[in-house]
C-alpha cells in the first residue's frame, strides 16, 4: 500500500480504479479491510481512495498524535490534497461516517453514504466509555484481544471466519498494539457532529444510509433521525444484519453503494457495461410508499 505523511503521522492507503474519486472510510475498531469487498465494485468507474486511519490499520499509532474525528477528517484532507482531490464522495462506516459527515459539512463532498454511522450527540457507545475508563493494569494484549472478539462477534451476525477475525485483530497485537488501541478508544471523543442538525439539515448533498436492522452498537434510531434532517436522505434497512453490514452482507452493500453513486454522483445511465454488476434499486424514505 501507499503511504502519505500527514501532519499527525504517515498514513496507509489504497488507490484503485479511474474516475470520479469516492473515498470509503473505516470506523473503530476495524481498517481499510472493511472495505476489501466494497472496493473491486466501485472500483469498475471511480478511483477509490481507502485510507487506514491514522492510529488504525497499517498506519502510524503515534502516541501523541489528536485522534478525535476533527483530527482524523483533517488528516484524510491532507490526503486527498496531496493526490490533487477536491470534490469527492465520502463513504462511511461508524466513526468513519463520523468523519465523512464533517468533511461534507466542510465542503467539496458531491454525495455521501453512511453505513451504521456515528451521528449527533449519540456516541461514544457505552462500551467504549468503558475501554476509556479502563486503568493501566487493563492495558494488556489479552485485554485487547477479548474485547475486540467479544466487539467483532456481537457486530457480525452471520459470524467471521478465522483468517478474518486475524486481519481485525492483527493491528492491535502485543503490548504496543495495546497501547495503540487504548489511544484510538480514547481519541473518540464525541465531538463535532453534537449540535450541528441545523448544519446538517442545510447540506443539499444527496445521502444514502445503510443500516444492519440488528445494529447493538449504533441502533436504527440513529438512522431514521438522520433520515430527518438531511434534506436530501434516502435510508435503507438490511435485515439479519449486524453492525459490520460489511460483513454481513457485503454483496448488498456493494449494489446499493455502487448504484447509489451512479445514479446520484457518476451520472452514467442504467445499464452501462456493467453486466453482473450493481443493479438499480429504488431508495425512499422509511415508510414511504
């Protein structure tokens, strides 16, 4: 992968495909691997650019480095500057919806999708105030790795194999990956997305939100007030899905992204060579006819 030194710290990145540039952000405590699936779709007619967050993944875990997600949007900036990018679509997943949701408020976002995402004033989640809270003596290897499985098997209702519970795990291994992910826990601060519905309710950017109808982490509540505010909205609910819909269902979430973007960010007709690919669906709100 790629690497660009940020001003907090060197990030890693994927740069696949050719197009319009839509950025897939991660949340905690997961990477750029959330996307593997996601990735080879859009890929097909946009440049995708698939950071691991600073702090994340096979980027830099600085020990004094702001990993809030005011910090992290301004990192993915200095990115998509340093590759030239200035109008983008940003999708996101938990936190990484956090930071789209800024960046879009920011300017330069032409669409947004956010799957399961942190929103307003509802986050951080219980359980990670608890990892916050916890004192030196739990910043062990075995600590962090009982959390993260208890984390990864309750946001996947379909299960994770092995080799992919690893790649989760891998970034946070040993005393020093420890140490890593109690900075990342802590730098999810819940600021910056509480009071901003006004600001919110004025973003004309046309917005996709997926949702796992079985979401313990960030509920369906969350979605269907975003579904409120954003004018331009369009939610949608997967059913038997978790919170890692990446997981759960990642053949859907290909589909819907790939041809929400086509229709509201790439503008390509129905049906342009891409036989096997997204199909059209049609997005309303909740409880439209």
């Amino acid at each position: 992968m790629p690497t660009f030194r940020t001003s907090g710290g060197t990030i890693s990145f994927l740069d696949e495909g050719d197009g319009p540039p839509v950025v897939l952000l991660h949340g905690f405590p997961t990477s750029s691997f959330l996307w593997r699936e996601i990735v080879p779709v859009l890929a097909a007619r946009m440049r995708v650019i698939v950071p691991d967050l600073l702090g994340y993944g096979g980027s830099d875990q600085p020990a004094d480095a702001a990993l809030s997600i005011r910090a992290q949007a301004g990192y993915v900036r200095e990115l998509l500057g340093s590759l030239q990018i200035r109008e983008l679509a940003a999708v996101g997943h938990d936190i990484g919806g956090g930071v789209a949701q800024l960046m879009a408020l920011e300017g330069g976002v032409r669409a947004l999708v956010l799957v399961d995402s942190v929103a307003f004033d509802t986050w951080p989640i219980e359980g990670v105030r608890m990892i916050q809270d916890a004192g030196r003596e739990q910043e062990t290897p075995d600590f962090v790795r009982d959390v993260l499985t208890v984390a990864l098997d309750l946001g996947s209702a379909r299960g994770l194999g092995d080799d992919v519970r690893r790649r989760y795990l891998a970034p946070f291994d040993g005393d020093e990956g420890a140490r890593a992910f109690f900075r990342a826990a802590r730098g999810i601060d819940g600021r910056g997305l509480a009071g901003r519905e006004e600001d919110l309710a004025r973003l004309e950017v046309p917005t996709l939100l997926v949702w796992g109808e079985d979401d313990p982490f960030v509920p369906v509540e969350v979605a269907d007030r975003l579904a409120e505010v954003l004018p331009r909205a369009a939610e949608v609910l997967l059913p038997g899905c978790s919170h890692l819909v990446t997981e759960d269902a990642p053949d859907a979430l290909a589909q819907l992204v790939a041809e929400f973007l086509r229709a509201r960010y790439v503008g390509l007709p129905h049906g342009h060579d891409h036989t096997g690919g997204p199909v059209p669906i049609q997005l309303h709100r909740r409880g439209s006819a």
